[in-house]
C-alpha cells in the first residue's frame, strides 16, 4: 500500500490496495491508519458493486445509520448519490459544509463514498480539517467556548418544512420527517478516539444552536470562518472508480454543485462512530 500525501494538512492517495479483494486484518488496520492520519484519502481505480462495498465499508466496523435518505433496494447499508443531466437546479445533497450525520448521538466515523458516473469538470468534493481548526482557535476563541456546547439537528435539512427542497430530486429518496427535529449535544473541543488529536467538532449545517452563551449568533459565524479556511482544506475532481474514505470525527466536506448538463453518480456507506468525548 502507497500512501503519498495530498497537501500538507490533509488528504492522501492511497494506491497498491484493491477494496474489492478480501482484504487481510493487517491491510484494513494499515488503510484504517492512513485514513485518521490524512483524514481522507482517495483510493483510485476501483470498482465496488454495491454489495462489495457494504462488505469493505463493514472491515471498518458496523454500518452506520441511512435515516432520511432511503437506501438502494436490496442494499441497506448503501445510498445512491445521484444528479442526472436534466437536474442541475436539483438539490445539492451535501452541498453545504457538514460532518455526515453530526446530528446523532454517535454520529459515524467514516464515510466511503464511491464515484460511479462522474462528470469530466465540476462536482468536486472539498473537506476540510477539523484538527488544523482546532489548531487555528486563537485564545480569545477558546475562552469564548469555554462552558459552550454545539446543538446539533436535522432541522434544517430533513424536517418536513424542507421536503419541497428535496422532492425535486428525481432519482434520491430522501425522507424528511419529525424526528429531523431533535436535538443532541456534542463538546465542541473533542478528542479523537484514534489518534488522541484535538478536534474542532462542529459544523454549520448541524449546528444550529450553542447552550452557555447568550449570544450564538458570533460565535458560529467565527467557528464557521474558521473551520472552512481555504488554507486547511482539501479539494478532490473524481474520476470513475474513485472510492474517498473520510474521517467525520477529524473533517466537515461539501459537494460543488458547477456540472450542469451532466451525470454525478456516487454510492454511500458510512461505519457507526461512538459519542464525541470532549478533550478537556
Ligand atoms: C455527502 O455529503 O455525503 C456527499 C458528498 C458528495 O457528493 O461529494
């Protein structure tokens, strides 16, 4: 397995690996390495039907949840990401910065997504590094958050208020209902189980709402500013048979939505993640 890194910060390729193959304990325990040391790496050249790619995302541990998006028939653990030709004033799903399903109370720990129909420009992926964010909180920020947890929710993206937004979409089933308005607090400063890292956990999308501050508004634009400087991210143009495995607990990611008149076809898995533990 080669892993040469994509930036400084974050992101690698990994090459010398095929997903689809059954993969020895040592080769999952090296791959699971390179992904909380990158945060994300881009595996290329792979080809994954839906059932081979539940069995490599489940090497990485349980599936984790596919609440409001309904998955492929005959695959639960998979959701099809998907924007046709004719769809280009569609729904972007993950189209603003977020950290898949921070809204549960354990959120999941990584995500694979594999690309299946691609455009030749647009629809590329950035992520950024929660990690360098946590890193660029300069002291005025850190004792602003002391005290302060993130509310996270759905409200704002699966709740029956947004089911217009997403029935333009002809071919995702995404499923909006009450439950897209509870509420989970997550530490804002966190530990990363694996590498022990200090994170920033948050993200826009989810967090909705700080508890111990009278006045969330600042501190989430700051959080946000931050947490998505072009300096500590990563952008990556998919080609078919890529297979991205992200970090949720150490990255957020968005989609560009720039390929009008063409294809994006990706298949989704996520592993369940355990309940963010704050770093102090
Ligand atoms: C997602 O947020 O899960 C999808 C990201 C993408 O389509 O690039």
């Amino acid at each position: 397995m080669q892993v040469v890194p994509l930036t400084g910060v974050l992101g690698a390729e990994v090459t010398g690996v095929d997903l689809a193959d059954d993969l020895s304990d040592a080769q999952v325990a090296e791959l699971r390495a390179a992904i909380c040391a990158h945060q994300v790496v881009i595996v290329p050249g792979q080809r994954l039907d839906p059932d081979a790619q539940s069995r490599f995302t489940r090497r990485l541990g349980p599936p984790g949840p596919t609440n409001f998006v309904d998955p492929i028939p005959g695959h639960p653990d998979v959701i099809l990401v998907l924007k046709t030709e004719d769809e280009a004033d569609a729904f972007n799903f993950g189209g603003v910065w977020h950290s898949d399903w921070s809204f549960m109370p354990e959120p999941p720990s990584f995500t694979v997504l594999h690309a299946i129909d691609v455009p030749p420009y647009g629809g590329d992926t950035i992520w950024s590094s929660m990690v360098a964010a946590a890193a660029l909180l300069d002291e005025d920020t850190r004792t602003a958050l002391d005290g302060v947890t993130a509310v996270h929710t759905a409200r704002d993206a699966y709740s029956p208020k947004m089911a217009a937004i997403h029935a333009g979409l002809k071919h995702m089933s995404v499923r909006t209902d009450e439950s897209a308005n509870e509420e989970h607090r997550h530490p804002l400063l966190v530990r990363h189980p694996e590498t022990g890292r200090e994170v920033l956990f948050f993200n826009s999308a989810y967090v909705r709402d700080l508890d111990g501050t009278d006045d969330p508004a600042p501190l989430l634009r700051r959080l946000h500013t931050i947490s998505t400087d072009v300096r500590i991210t990563v952008r990556h143009h998919w080609r078919n048979g890529d297979v991205a495995i992200w970090d949720n607990r150490s990255t957020q990611h968005l989609a560009l939505n720039d390929y009008a008149g063409f294809r994006r076809q990706l298949h989704r898995t996520t592993v369940g993640g355990t309940a963010p533990v704050a770093s102090a």
